[in-house]
C-alpha cells in the first residue's frame, strides 16, 4: 500500500523545492503539497494522510 504524505508551509518556494527533491529520487509514496493549516484540514477530512510534515511555525494556523 502506498503511504501519503502531506507537506504542509506557507511557502511555495520551499514546497517545491522539496516537491523536486522527492522527483528526483523516484519515491514510492503519495506526496501532496498544501499552502496553509486549513487547506491540510480540508484535504484530510477527504483523504487518508499516513504523516504530516509542516513549519512549525503554522501550528496555530489549524485553529483558526
């Protein structure tokens, strides 16, 4: 079973540097890419995420 992984930083720089990263190194996992706390809270409420990496620095972002 493929595993997801969201990454989560309001940054679309570093969002796709690492998006390139896991390009280039042919991973065998689901990678989603979101800009916000709430948009990781929306696309969890429809998909089953196995690991969240985020900036810390977003955490009360998803209480808002």
């Amino acid at each position: 079973m493929i595993k997801t992984i969201l990454f989560v930083d309001d940054e679309p720089a570093i969002l796709s540097s690492i998006k390139r990263s896991f390009k280039v190194a042919k991973v065998e996992w689901n990678c989603e890419f979101v800009l916000s706390g709430k948009e990781a809270l929306d696309f969890c409420r429809k998909r089953t995420v196995d690991l969240i990496v985020t900036d810390g620095r977003l955490e009360n972002q998803f209480w808002r």
